[in-house]
C-alpha cells in the first residue's frame, strides 16, 4: 500500500470512528496527533504514544466541553502542551 493510499485509508477511518464515536464530521489535525505520539514513543517508551494522545485529547475535550475554547483551539493546545511535557522530560535526560 503506498503512502498516499494508507493516508486516504487513515483519513477514511478518523472520520468514521468520529462519527462511531458521536463526534460528527470532526475535524482531527492526524499528522499533529502521529506527530506528538511519536515524540512521546521516542521520548518516553513506545507504549507512551496511546497514552499520551488520549490524555492531549481527554484535556482537549474537556477543555471545549467547558466552554473555554473552541474544539480546534483546545487540540492544538492540548498537542502543544504534551509536546512540551515530553521535550522537557527529554532534555532534562530522564528517558527510559
């Protein structure tokens, strides 16, 4: 399967989890999501990458359910604050 034919079939899949999920036509930054989980898989342990997405979206969820910022602005909040979290436990020579 080439690249742009597993891009198309990650895509495909997002949105009808979304939609599996209650979420409706959300849109999801993938490639911030890969992104922030291979950090953390590289950063941390590879079984850190699930974790620490769920816990960027988990905040990134409640953070718009309150009402303090729309969906996309708390994502990439979210992703931007775990990115940070994990590059400070890299510099500061604390990987496993």
């Amino acid at each position: 399967m080439s690249d742009p034919e597993k891009d198309a079939l990650l895509r495909a899949w997002c949105a009808e989890l979304a939609r599996e999920l209650g979420l409706g036509d959300l849109d999801v930054d993938i490639d911030a999501v890969l992104g922030l989980a291979g950090v953390a898989a590289h950063s941390v342990v590879r079984p850190a990458a699930p974790l620490t997405t769920f816990l960027a979206a988990y905040a990134a969820g409640l953070a718009a359910g309150s009402g303090r910022a729309e969906p996309r602005e708390a994502m990439q909040s979210a992703v931007a604050e775990a990115l940070e979290a994990v590059k400070s436990r890299r510099s500061a020579g604390t990987e496993e």
